[in-house]
C-alpha cells in the first residue's frame, strides 16, 4: 500500500469544466479523491484542485457566488495545505 492514499485531495467542481480526467488520474496514482461541491463548508483535504476551462469570469463569479474564495482562504491559512491550479 503506498503513502498516496493518506494524501486527500479535492477538486472543486466549478460546474463549468471537465474535472473527471483530473479525478480519474488522482485515483489512478493512488491518491484518496474527492469532487468537492461547492455547498461542502470546510475544506479538510491536503490538497485543493482548483480546474480552470478557459472562462476565468465565469469561474469567479461561480467561486465568489458561493463563498469558495472565503473557504480557498481559509484552508491556505494552514501552511502545510496546497492549492493547485490547472
């Protein structure tokens, strides 16, 4: 059993992009993979997934919406987490 499935990892789903491709190959190297809603209150995973589809307005309008810039925040205020974005 490898030491990639103690990492979490979720991708927040913007609803706008294909981020299955991304899901499918976390989970093929191993990783514990979430599709995080953008209702989920707290982000607990190591890393975020923050997928892009070329339509940046459109995606931030969607992430302030709904609060996710707040929780990006605050899950960044924790110096071990990472954010990356594709």
């Amino acid at each position: 059993m490898s030491d990639y499935n103690k990492i979490k990892i979720g991708i927040i789903n913007l609803k706008i992009n294909n981020i299955y491709s991304i899901y499918q190959a976390c989970k093929n190297i191993g990783y514990n993979t979430k599709i995080v809603s953008p209702r989920e209150n707290k982000y607990t995973y190591d890393v975020l997934i923050l997928p892009g589809d070329g339509a940046f307005m459109t995606a931030m309008r969607f992430i302030r919406y709904n609060g996710i810039d707040q929780k990006i925040y605050e899950f960044l205020q924790n110096k071990n987490k990472r954010l990356m974005g594709i």
